[in-house]
C-alpha cells in the first residue's frame, strides 16, 4: 500500500480544549477518502494541520513519505498539497477561462506571457479546455466568475485548484451551500479525476460521502473512531451510534 498522507500522533490543542488526539490518519494514493463526524469534531482542523495553516502541538505529516510537518503553507503547494481557496474573493472579475489559464500558465512557469501568447500554445489551451469541460464550464467559460451560479463558482475553486497540479487535494465541504441537485454535479467531477490525484474530502451530506469515497475515516471528539470502506462503516454499530445520537440530538 502507497500512501499519499499519513499523519503520525498528530495533537492539537486550543487552550483547554483538545481537538486533535493523537491522529494517525492514512489515505492511500489515488484514494477517494472522505473524512466524516459529528459537527465540532475536528475536521476543518485536521485540514488545516494538513495544510499548515495550523502548527500541531505533536505529531508529523507524511506527504508521498516525506515530512513536510515544517514546511510553511506555500511549500507544502509545491510539494503538491492542494486545497480549494475562495475564487471569488480573488478574481471576481475574471472568467473561467482566465482564472483557469493563468493557474495552468503560472503552474507550468509562462508567467503572464500566457496573457500574450494565448493562442499559440496549444498545450496550454488544450489543458485549460479539458480543465473546463471536466469540471462543467465550458458553457459559461467567457462569463465573469462574479455573475456565475454559486455550484460553478464552486467548480471553478476546485478546477483552480487541479490546474496547479496536486498530487493530493483536500476538500472542506465542496458541495456545502450549492442546491442539492448541483451537489451530486461537484462531488462526482472530484471522484472521476484522474487517479494520480488523491482525493481526501470532509462532508456532511452523507449521501454524497458514500456515492463518493472508497474510504472513510470517522473523527469523534479529535480521535480516530475507525477506518474502514464505505460498506463497513454504514454497518459499523459505533458509527451508527455517533449518527443516531446526533440525529436524535437535533
Ligand atoms: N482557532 C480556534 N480556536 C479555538 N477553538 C477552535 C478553533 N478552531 C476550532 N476550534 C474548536 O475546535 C473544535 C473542532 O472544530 P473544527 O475543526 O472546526 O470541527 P469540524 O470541522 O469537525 O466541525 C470545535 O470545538 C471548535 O469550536
Ligand atoms: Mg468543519
């Protein structure tokens, strides 16, 4: 077994409050994982350890077998750590087209040269096209990425961020706040890229976790409950129990 992502007793605490226990989470390479638990258990701030927004109090990080627990947030990108950033706050006046040509450009070293010799490098333009029609955009590719439906602009974040080349991609809710008939649209242009991505995911519609993982790990309280594939874990009794409970809660 390959693995993209390891984290080896990874700890974090904020003041009192321990958020991440003694993690050791392992997502193979070319996994579809999700990462799932009860709201306040963690998630958002494994992916930030992942990321190095955050610094652990414990622990290392793997990426592909190499440590990159110091590496600062934008060296872990070049090393091919990749998460989604909020398009719209950087380039709302932009298309898709654009947005998606200078991240494959900036990725690849032309710089802003592709502004100039758009047109002639058809590897560019072949790439930023494939980039579209995955990810759906094709049809809306001139348009500025301000007037776009919410589900594109959401396309377009993670279309961004597969066009600067990651080997692994983390996912904080994708789909959250797009109607549900566009959910399914996100998840499942995430689950049919290339398998030389490794996808981890964190999401709340369990629909869309089981349509979408081979793997799943559930965090409760900042620990690691179980691992296992999707067919497990729907009839594992402690997870239901967790579900159940939370369920009954609200
Ligand atoms: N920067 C922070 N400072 C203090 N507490 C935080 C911070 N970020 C998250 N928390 C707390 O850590 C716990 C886990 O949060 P989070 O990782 O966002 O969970 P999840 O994404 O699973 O809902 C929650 O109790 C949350 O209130
Ligand atoms: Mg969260």
């Amino acid at each position: 077994m390959t693995l993209a992502l390891e984290t080896i007793g990874l700890d974090k605490r904020f003041g009192g409050l321990h958020v991440t226990c003694d993690l050791a989470l392992k997502v193979e390479a070319g996994a579809r994982h999700a990462l799932i638990g009860p709201n306040g258990a963690g998630k958002t701030t494994v992916i930030n350890l992942l990321t190095g927004v955050l610094t652990p109090d414990a622990g290392r990080i793997l990426l592909e077998g190499r440590d990159i627990t110091a590496l600062p947030v934008n060296r872990r990108v070049r090393a091919g750590l990749a998460r989604t950033f909020q398009i719209n706050q950087l380039y709302p006046e932009l298309t898709p087209l654009e947005t998606i040509g200078l991240a494959v450009s900036e990725r690849l070293g032309h710089g802003a040269d592709w502004w100039r010799r758009r047109g002639t490098r058809a590897e560019v333009n072949d790439e930023i096209a494939r980039h579209l029609e995955h990810f759906r955009l094709t049809d809306v590719c001139d348009e500025r990425t301000v007037t776009l439906p919410y589900g594109k602009q959401r396309l377009l974040e993670i279309a961004v961020a597969i066009a600067c080349g990651p080997r692994v991609l983390l996912l904080d809710e994708p789909a959250a706040g797009v109607p549900e008939s566009e959910r399914h649209d996100i998840l499942a242009a995430v689950a049919s890229l290339p398998r030389d991505v490794t996808v981890l995911l964190i999401e709340h519609d369990m629909d869309l976790v089981f349509s979408f993982a081979d793997r799943i790990s559930v965090l409760v309280n900042g620990a690691l409950l179980v691992e296992d594939t999707p067919e497990r874990i729907a009839r594992d009794p402690q997870v239901r129990a967790v579900y159940l409970g939370e369920a009954q809660d609200a």
